[in-house]
C-alpha cells in the first residue's frame, strides 16, 4: 500500500479539486513509517465503520494489512471519504481496522469531520 503522511494532498488518484474542496490524505499508513497512536471513542469507531462501508475508488487487486501478519489478513481494494467545512479527507477503507485493532489515532479534525456526519 502506499504511505502518504496525514493531511497532505491526496495524489493517488486524479482528483484536483471536487466542488471547491482540497481533498487530503488520512490514514494511508505503512509498517516502516511511525504513526499516532492513541484513544478513540466508540462512537467515532462505529461511525467510522459505517462510513467505510461507502467504499469509493474501488481498484481491482487487494492492499492487505500492513501490520497484521498471517494469510487471513484483512484488505481492501477501495477508498473512503469525509467532507468537512471546504476540506475532504481521503482514506483507504482499512482505515477502520487501523484504528481498532492498531490504536492509530487520526488528527483531531478528521475525528471531528467523522462525528459531524449524521450516519
């Protein structure tokens, strides 16, 4: 999978600008970068979940867990988005699992942009 540190611009797919908002990146880890870890709420957890459940830049082929080890490791072959104020954050759809299962802990305004949709 590819690394983009948080909040940079997102250039894994073409996208520019989509009505007006700067689209960037979260949660695109990789296990030889370091990455936050720290507490979440369950309700961001759960919201998160269903949000990425709405997978978008579906891709053939499968990106599997970086950090989990195994055959039976979790994957993904999409992306997720939130829309906040004039930003869009971009994240590969095992975001959720990154959070859950590896205590990664996304910047503070991606939380907040995930506990402002109404699910």
């Amino acid at each position: 999978m590819a690394f983009f540190e948080d909040l940079t611009p997102y250039s894994y797919f073409p996208t520019g600008e989509v009505d007006g908002f700067d689209t960037v990146n979260i949660g695109w880890l990789d296990s030889a970068q370091p990455f936050l870890i720290g507490e979440t709420s369950e309700e961001f957890q759960l919201r998160l979940a269903t949000l990425c459940s709405r997978k978008v830049n579906q891709t053939r082929g499968f990106q599997s867990c970086p950090f989990c080890l195994g055959p039976n490791r979790p994957n993904s072959s999409a992306e997720m988005r939130v829309t906040r104020v004039s930003r869009t954050y971009a994240a590969p759809s095992l975001i959720d699992h990154y959070v859950a299962v590896h205590g990664y802990r996304p910047p503070d305004e991606f939380i907040a942009a995930v506990l402002a949709v109404d699910c």
